[in-house]
C-alpha cells in the first residue's frame, strides 16, 4: 500500500500536469483543430470562375422532344434558351459554364448526358425542357393550313428534383431557389402533376409554394455525380404560352433567374 505523502506527491504532480496555462494552451490547440475540422473543403466552396456547371440541352435533333401547338419541336425552344442561359451564367462570373448538346436517340441520349457531365466533374447539372401534357388531355384545332395539337388547360414552369441524386439536399437547394426568382418574376408554376389525370406523370410536390417536385427515376437526375436539376420552362402546347416562351422578355427573365438563383446558391455553399 502506498504511504501517504507518496499519495501527495502523485496529486501534485497530476495537478502540474494538468495547470491553468498548460490546459489553456491544450484547450486552444483542441479548438483551433475543431475548426479546421469543420472549414468547407476547396470542393465544397464554391468559387464562380471555376465552378462547373452543365446546361443540358433537352432532347437532341434526332428525337426532338414534344410538339408545340404550332407544330414547333420542343428541341428548338430548349437549344435556344439553354444558349441564353449559358450566356448569362458566364456573364455573371461562371466562366466554366457549358451548355451540353447531345445527339442520338432519346434513351441512348440520356447515358450520353450522364456520362460527359460526371466525366466533368460537374458541380450541377441544369436540364432545359418545355412543357407538355398526357395524350388525352389534347384538343384538335388547325393552324397555317395544318392539323395541330393543343392544351389550353395548363401552364406554367416546374421543376423536378431526385431522391436518389446522391446531392439531393443541395438539388432541392437550388430547385427552390430558382423557383423563388421565377415567382418573384411574376411567372407560376404548373400545377398539374399532383393530379390522377396526370397518369404516369404524376409526382410528389415537394415545394407547394415554388413548384419542385420529385422525380426519382429520371435518369439525368438520379445518376448524375452532381446536384441535378430539370426545368420545364413552360408549357409550349397551351397556345398563349407557346407565344411567350418565344417571346425574349420570357426568355431573358427566365434566363436572370437562373443566373441570380445560381449567385446565391453559390455564396451559400
């Protein structure tokens, strides 16, 4: 057993092990590590001039997406606007910005997109679309002397977002932002695809007040390495809409919000 002032001189030794400066200087030294710890990397912050942002052309010149209700294809009006989006982007600083357009088939098209995005190491991934609607709910009508196709009974843009995108949470990010600039445009949103009539289309509204909604299966959403996002601009089967998404206000105001939204997307990361 050990004798009591041996006890003692063990104490005291423990206690100038452990004394104020010496604590201080090892509490410091802790903390200066902690905050190291949780400082974002260089490949999570995001720096404009090198942030790598895809603009996906929808569709290809080979299968040309939907049809307008005045027999446009859907591919011209996505070709154009994705032009204008990568335009404003790399004049808001994103100077590695690309707009990405694919060819072949519709299928083959959607590996194609998913491979050169993630074989570029895309930070995000922006799927430029026009809108439709299911086969039923089209109306007949002629236009320049042709048969033509038409739905006026819904407009507006939408955004679509995946679960299995392993960056769901930053997708869903910059989906609401984006949306956010759209509604503050005065644009709305489509709110169709909540419905049964929707059929197949039909998906879980995920933002109610700015219109993202999930889809998981999308495959240029849920196998893309990056934050993904799919935007359908609107609706070019609804007559009046068609018009305006020709239009270049529509045009320019859909391309600022994008350019915005992406602005404070990244000053958040």
């Amino acid at each position: 057993m050990p004798r009591p002032w041996r006890i003692v001189a063990i104490v005291a030794a423990a206690l100038a092990v452990l004394s104020p400066p010496r604590l201080e200087a090892r509490h410091a030294v802790m903390a200066k590590a902690a905050k190291a710890s949780v400082k974002p990397s260089a490949a999570e912050r995001c720096e404009p001039g090198k942030f790598r942002i895809i603009v996906d052309v929808g569709h290809t010149s080979e299968a040309l997406g939907a049809t307008s209700a005045r027999n446009d294809p859907e591919f011209g009006f996505n070709l154009h606007l994705a032009k204008l989006v990568g335009e404003r982007l790399k004049a808001s600083g994103f100077a590695a910005t690309r707009v990405l357009v694919t060819d072949g088939k519709a299928k083959a098209s959607l590996l194609k997109r998913v491979a050169t995005a993630n074989g570029a190491r895309a930070d995000l991934f922006l799927s430029i679309h026009h809108d439709s609607v299911p086969d039923q709910l089209l109306e007949q009508w002629e236009f320049d002397g042709a048969k033509s196709w038409f739905s006026d009974r819904f407009s507006g843009h939408s955004l679509f977002v995946s679960e299995r995108n392993p960056h769901f949470a930053a997708s869903l990010s910059f989906a609401r932002l984006l949306g956010k600039e759209l509604k503050a445009g005065g644009l709305h949103y489509a709110s169709q695809y909540t419905l049964p009539l929707m059929g197949r289309y039909r998906h879980q509204l995920l933002d109610k007040d700015v219109g993202v909604y999930r889809y998981d299966s999308l495959v240029v959403l849920s196998r893309t390495n990056s934050a993904a996002v799919l935007l359908e601009a609107g609706s070019i089967i609804n007559r009046d809409e068609e018009m305006a998404m020709n239009s270049p206000e529509r045009q320019e105001l859909i391309a600022g919000a994008v350019s915005t939204a992406m602005r404070t997307y990244c000053e958040k990361r």
